[in-house]
C-alpha cells in the first residue's frame, strides 16, 4: 500500500473513532494530532491501550515516541514482579510500558505538578478499569503528590543574582 493511501486509511480509521493498531500508526496519529493543536492545550488520545488525557499534544508525541518507539525505559530484570518507582510520571505513559513489559509488577508513580497528577489520576483510573485488570490480577500502585507541592524550578529564583 502506498505511503498517500495507507495515510488516508488511517485517518479515515481515526475519524470513525477506531483505534490505532500497531506504534507506526499510533506514531502517525499523534503527529498529525500535533499539527491541528495548539500547544499547551489539553485533550484525549486514542492509543490502542485506550483513551488517555493529556496536557500537551507535542509533550504527548515525543513521550509515546522516547517510551514505546525507542524502547527508552526498557530494562531488564531478573523476576516478572518488580517494585517500580516512577518519580515524575507525567500523565502515565510510563506506567503503561512498565505494566505492560512486567504486568505482575508494582508501579508506584509520583507527579509533582498537581494539574498534571491531576491527569494521572484520572488515567490511571481509565487505564486500571480497561488494562490492568483485564490482562493481570495485580492493582496498580498510585501515588500522587500532595496539593502543597514545591514550586516548579522554572519560577524560582537564583539567589546569587536574584533573578
């Protein structure tokens, strides 16, 4: 099938509400995805795991690409159930490649931005009633940082310069 043809399938597919099949489509989706959005504009994504909130589109299309594409957080183990800490877990893509690669294990996810562990929150809870349970009897661990969360380093300032 040609590049043009295969494109037009899939976006045909996307259109009727019809979940990607395989990473290359996944992949395909979310850039065309990040060419309609806004950045730092929420929405929902179809995944072929399910449906997942997120806050940014470009954020989205370079995590699922750095994770499931690039293999980045592979690692290997020596049993089937490890104890997984994920500090900084964003909206959850993490979880779901750990969980996947390992579904016995036990993934406890942290998020310091409280709007973007909000999204976790309500991910985790979609991803735990549709994934999780279905493929394993394990429970997802989650936690989430507390309201009080430090102030992004972004807006704090040097104190040699004050600035």
């Amino acid at each position: 099938m040609s590049k043009g043809l295969r494109n037009l399938v899939w976006g045909a597919k996307h259109l009727m509400g019809v979940p990607p099949r395989d990473e290359k489509e996944t992949f395909a989706r979310l850039s065309w995805n990040v060419r309609r959005q806004p950045r730092y504009t929420d929405g929902h994504f179809q995944f072929p795991f399910g449906d997942l909130r997120y806050v940014d589109a470009l954020v989205l299309k370079y995590q699922y690409r750095e994770i499931f594409i690039g293999r980045g957080y592979d690692f290997a183990c020596s049993h089937d159930s490890p104890l997984i800490l994920d500090c900084g877990g964003n909206i959850g893509l993490s979880v779901v490649w750990f969980k996947q690669r390992y579904p016995k294990s036990r993934v406890m996810v942290f998020e310091a931005d409280p709007s973007i562990a909000e999204v976790l929150k309500s991910n985790m809870a979609v991803l735990k009633r549709r994934l999780f349970r279905r493929r394993s009897g394990t429970r997802l661990a989650q936690s989430l940082s507390p309201p009080t969360a430090p102030t992004p380093a972004r807006s704090m300032s040097d104190p040699a310069t004050g600035r």
